[in-house]
C-alpha cells in the first residue's frame, strides 16, 4: 500500500495540482487495514507478554483466522450489496463504458491462469537467484517478490492516477492490501493445517501472521 499508494499520488500530484477521492470509502478500507493489522499482531503480542504454548497460540491464529475471514465477507457484503454507492466513483468515471459482466469474467479468467503460471516461473527462478547472490528468505519475500508481484496492479494504479482517476487508484492499493491482511494470510494460516508439515504452524506461530 504504502509503494504503490504512495507512487500513484506522486505521479498524479505531479501532473494535477488537485485530486479528489471518495472519503468514505477509503475510510471503510483503512478501518479495515486497522482491524487486521491488530488481529496479525496478536499471535506475537501473547507469545511475549503471555507465555502461550504453541498449541495455544496455533489455536489462536486458527481463530483469528476465522474472525478475519468472517470480516471480509462481511466488508464485500457492505461494499458490494448493501451500500454500494458509498464506494462509487465520481461522476466523470460513472459516464465511462461498462464492460459486459460474461467479457469482464472471461478477461478476469484468462488474466488469473496467467499470472499463476507466470508465479510458477517466477518462484522457480527466484530459489536459485537466491542461492547465487546470497540474498536471505525475508529480504526476497517483503521486497522481490513483492515488488515483482505487484508490478501490475502498481503500473495500473499510477496510469489511473495520471489520468486524474485517484478513486481507483486508492481502490487498487488499499483494496489490494486489505485483500492480503483479510482473506490471503487467513486462508494460508488454516491452509497449512492440510498441505503444510504436520503441526507446521504451533512449531511456528508467529510465521502464521
């Protein structure tokens, strides 16, 4: 959020001396972020101030896992059925041509099938180049890949603000990155109970967030 957010306001600010976004909107997202980033710092916080065992704490990531979960359907729910027009843009992106929901779900398949085999290459390129430079596993996982990662949705959040559309500019980097703190480390967390070694995440519960 912080990269690409903070990219996309430059380039914008650069071009334009005023931009407009929907407050409430990002408002909702940020109270969002704030809500996972208190639930990703609990597992720690008990491990330091409390003295959990493993066990306790990996039923602890378990149920924050759910709780995170449940929030975000409930944050779609919100955003996309009961109050939709809180998170419309202006008027000026109303008027553009809407794709038909059946293109818009064949361009969103294709683009997925694509970008999983592309990650595929990717992390088979990444071990070795690793190995070779001696770059360590933390550095190559918050900023390679990362960056790499999101070198799309960066290119499109600063193309949308260079042509003064700041609402889906925050939508790409906040939405992105409430995405990840919401559903992405929830799913991971409960997933690796069924592909990852056996009690993977009580020998090590503060990589579970």
């Amino acid at each position: 959020m912080l990269l690409v957010l903070g990219a996309a306001m430059l380039a914008g600010g650069v071009r334009y001396s005023e931009q407009h976004f929907n407050p409430v909107g990002a408002r909702s997202e940020a109270t969002m972020l704030t809500l996972a980033a208190i639930a990703l710092i609990v597992p720690a916080a008990f491990e330091a101030a409390a003295d959990m065992t493993a066990e306790g704490l990996g039923r602890l990531s378990v149920s924050l896992s759910v709780v995170l979960l449940f929030t975000y359907v409930l944050f779609l729910t919100f955003a996309l059925v009961t109050h939709p027009a809180l998170f419309a843009g202006s008027a000026a992106e109303e008027e553009k041509a809407h794709a038909s929901v059946g293109r818009s779900l064949l361009v969103l398949t294709v683009a997925t099938v694509g970008i999983a085999w592309m990650s595929e290459i990717m992390v088979g390129a990444i071990e070795p180049t690793t190995r070779e430079f001696g770059f360590s596993k933390i550095f190559v996982g918050v900023f390679v890949v990362a960056i790499l990662g999101n070198a799309a949705e960066h290119a499109t959040a600063i193309s949308a603000a260079l042509r003064n559309r700041m609402d889906l500019s925050l939508s790409i980097a906040i939405g992105s990155s409430v995405q990840v703190a919401l559903f992405v480390a929830p799913v991971l967390v409960l997933t690796s109970h069924f592909v990852g070694p056996p009690r993977w995440i009580w020998l090590s519960p503060p990589a579970s967030f």
